[in-house]
C-alpha cells in the first residue's frame, strides 16, 4: 500500500541526522519556514477557479500546509468526495493544471501526488476497506476511466487502487503468513494494475506519477533490482525532481527487502550528487525521511547533507509542518540523537504533530519531554565544541593542542593499563585555565577506563594541579577526538 510519501505503508517512513553545532543557524531557519510559505496560495486560487470548484471543496483544499498539519488529509478528503460526488470532470482538471504547472506545496510535495492519495483508497486511513468497499470504489474509478478514455489520471488511478487491492488480500504481514489464496490474488491484482499502466502508457497526456506506479509494480512484482533501476532510470529522465520515485527505489535495495547492506545510502548519494546542489540536498533529506523509520536500521547517511536538504526545502519552496515533523523524528530516532535540533523544531510544531510520522501521540510527547530536557545539556556541548574549534583555528592553537595532548595521552594509557577499554573512537573536551589547570571536564567514552581519566583529571581540578603546560589564553577549551584501538598495546602487556 502507497501514502503520501511515495512509500508502501507496510515499511514505516524512516530518517536520520541534523549538525548538532549549528544551533543559531536552525533557530534561524525555524523562523524562516513560519515567513516564507505564502508563495502557494496563489497556485491553488488559480486552479480551482479555472476548473469551477465548489467554495466548500475550494476551501478544504486551501489549507495552509506550512501551519496546518491537518491541511494535507483534508485536501485528500475533498478529492476522495468529489471521486466519490463522480465529478471526474473537474479531477482532471484539477490533475492536468497540477501536471502541467508542476504545483507544488510548502516543503516540496507535489499538489499531483497529494492529489493520487484522495483516488486509490476506498475509504480514508487508518480505516479498514472492506470487500464491499473495494467493489464499489473499483467500480467508480472504471466508470471514470469509460467516461473519459483519454484520462491519464483516471487509469493512473486504477492501476495504483489495484495495487492497494493487492495488498489488501496479502496483508502486511511476513511473507511465511500469507495464505495460497492470498498470494494468487496479490499476483492477479498487481498483473492487471500492470496492464492497465502499459494501455494507459499509448495516450497523449503522460503523467509523472504513472512511473510512480509502475515502479510499485515492478517492485511488487519479481523484485528484480536491475529491472526496477532500468524503470528508476525511466522515470527520473521524464521527472527528475519527483522525489518519490528515488524514494521507492531506494527502499527496495534496504537489506529486509534483498538489497546488500549500503546499497540504499549509496543509491541516495549518487542520485542527489547527480542533481547538486539544493535540488540535491533536497532529495537527499526526502529520501532520509523514508528510510528512517526508527525500527532498528542501521543506516549510514550523511547528517550535514540532510540537514542542507530540510533547510533547502524550507528556502526553495517555504515552511512545511510536515517536514518539521520529519526533522523531529529524525533528531529524536537516530542512533546519535539531537536534541537541541528536536526541542527546536518540537517547540514550532507545538500541537501540530503528523500521525503517520509519530503513530501514537504518546511517542511524540515523550519526545518533548526527552528534547526539553535534553536539549541544555547539548546546547552546552555544542557552545564548547565551538570554543574549542575556535581555538584551534588561531596561530598558537596547534601547537599548544600537541603539548595537551601529549600529557593527556599519558593518563589515558595510564587508564588504559589499569583498567582496559572498548576498542572504539571517543571525544574529550577540557577546560584549561591560566596556568594549566583543569577547570572543566568532558569525556565523552564508556567504561572503566573512561572513569579513571575522569576520576584523574577530577583530582587535579580538585587539588588545583597544573598537568597541562599554560594555555595561549584562558579559561581554553581544547578537544580530543581519540581512538583508543591505539592504547589497545599498552592495555595488553
């Protein structure tokens, strides 16, 4: 089943990453996405007038996306009752003007794909579609398709409602829980919303979003990486900013769907290298946001790339709430949180949080709850890492780093000795004062060896002690970043 992500909704929408050293420039930027989001309303205005909208429908499709998380379900709700009202004239439209125009809302989102989400889809999520349901909803979307056959839009439709029709009879459950039955009406429904797509593929009005679904098909289908890449490549050469597709294809190749471990961060590099620049960026942090689900991946992408793509976004196409929400996420699921970039955007989004990215209001208040708390104590790293990189880009700041960390590195092999240590990399930030002195400590390693520096260290702050030679001014924050495999020698004699 599809969302409005582009994505199949049995995989939940994923993401990670934000520069934890930029606080001031996120805060900025925040403030930027509540001004600039004006830029849409006129497209919106100028399509419902042109295709004789009613002023209830025009309405409900005029919510202000960068405000209102509730603007993008009531768009989808109007067009799923004008489906429903049988007023396919005005669908297409709708359709051909958001096609033609290439509309897009605040953040990026494409007006066409928001569109699609009113028209597969019986009856609104999270409720379950009955039989009766899928008969009926079917029925319409074929009179659509005989009272207009050179619609592209009402057979797009079709073939993506059969695909959700495939998925109803499979379920979304391992592939070890599906009946017999089940799998053969999964095959035959996704076999004809192929043959619908490949009919629809000879009329005049080509659509970004019949790749879209013919990428779905050909990954519901087989699977074949190589021949959903030749239909990647397709649809990225007819719409290479409609992100969804990237989206897709960058799932499919995550290791729970057959792909190696790697493939989907290097798919998302090479195909945002081959936009660049904000365009690139942009897609980067879209297909984070699908990728990172906070369900155990363990995805390696770049967190400074995709903070470029959020703060892209908001400055190519205006604020979106939607994407404060991603962010959010982000900053709170990923393996190394953020929690000053979380209680930011957390703090705008205030009551206006997306349940299909949170699931349950009860994740998304504790995420609050950990932001707020958590945020001063990395506001506070964050203001020391900053000191101390500005200390080392002045004349005396490398030198003066060596002669500190040549005394450092002996009290860590010291610890080391005594009380072994894990194998991995770890950061130290150390306040020095006028004359060498330990003023303030930070060591950011686990175990007993980590202990023992900080207990040492203490020790010298307590009894006022000079193991430092005197720093170029004072109080110096000066940082470490160690690997501690090179005290792995001296642990073992």
């Amino acid at each position: 089943m599809t969302n409005e992500r582009g994505t199949q909704s049995v995989a939940r929408p994923l993401v990670q990453f934000f520069n934890s050293s930029s606080t001031s420039k996120i805060a900025l930027l925040l403030v930027l996405l509540v001004t600039t989001s004006g830029f849409a309303t006129a497209a919106v205005k100028v399509s419902h007038n042109l295709c004789a909208i009613t002023d209830q429908e025009a309405a409900g499709m005029s919510g202000d996306f960068s405000t209102d998380i509730h603007a993008l379900p009531e768009y989808v709700d109007v067009i799923a009752r004008m489906l429903k009202a049988e007023r396919f004239k005005q669908l297409d439209c709708l359709a051909d003007h958001a096609r033609s125009a290439k509309e897009r809302f605040p953040g990026g989102m494409w007006k066409l794909h928001v569109l699609y989400q009113g028209l597969y889809n019986p009856v609104p999520r999270p409720l379950h579609a009955t039989e009766r349901d899928w008969t009926i909803h079917l029925a319409r979307l074929q009179r659509w398709v005989a009272a207009r056959p050179r619609s592209v839009t009402a057979r797009v439709a079709l073939a993506t409602a059969y695909i959700d029709y495939g998925w109803s009879a499979r379920g979304t459950g391992y592939s070890n829980t599906v009946s017999e039955s089940g799998w053969k009406l999964y095959e035959q429904r996704i076999a004809r919303a192929k043959n619908i797509l490949e009919n629809a593929s000879s009329l005049p009005s080509k659509c970004p979003e019949w790749y879209m679904a013919r990428l779905l098909v050909a990954a519901n289908q087989d699977g074949d990486v190589a021949e959903l890449r030749a239909f990647f490549d397709k649809a990225y050469k007819f719409e290479p900013g409609y992100y969804y597709y990237a989206r897709i294809m960058a799932q499919h190749l995550l290791p729970k769907w057959g792909g190696q471990p790697g493939d989907a961060e290097g798919f998302a590099q090479e195909v945002a290298d081959r936009i660049g620049g904000d365009g690139g960026d942009i897609l980067y942090f879209q297909i984070a946001s699908t990728l990172n689900c906070g369900c155990g991946d363990d995805l390696k992408m770049s967190w400074e790339r995709i903070e470029r793509g959020f703060e892209s976004s908001g400055k190519v196409y205006g604020a979106s709430m939607l994407n404060l929400n991603l962010i959010a996420f982000l900053a709170t699921h990923n393996p190394q949180p953020h929690p000053v970039v979380a209680n930011l955007a957390l703090t705008r989004i205030g009551e206006q949080w997306d349940e299909e990215t949170w699931k349950k209001r009860e994740e998304f208040e504790s995420a609050k709850q950990w932001a707020a708390n958590s945020a001063p104590m990395e506001a506070k790293r964050n203001a020391m890492e900053s000191a101390a990189d500005a200390n080392i880009h002045t004349a005396e700041g490398p030198p003066y780093k060596a002669s500190f960390e040549k005394k450092y590195r002996e009290l860590v092999q010291q610890c080391v000795r005594t009380e072994g240590g894990s194998l991995d990399k770890f950061e130290t930030l150390t306040s020095v004062g006028e004359k060498g002195t330990v003023e303030e400590i930070r060591v950011y390693w686990n175990g007993p060896a980590a202990m023992c520096i900080y207990q040492k260290l203490h020790a010298f702050q307590q009894e006022k002690g000079t193991p430092f030679p005197p720093p170029p001014q004072a109080p110096y924050w000066i940082r470490l970043d160690l690997d501690a495999s090179e005290f792995a020698p001296v642990a073992a004699k």
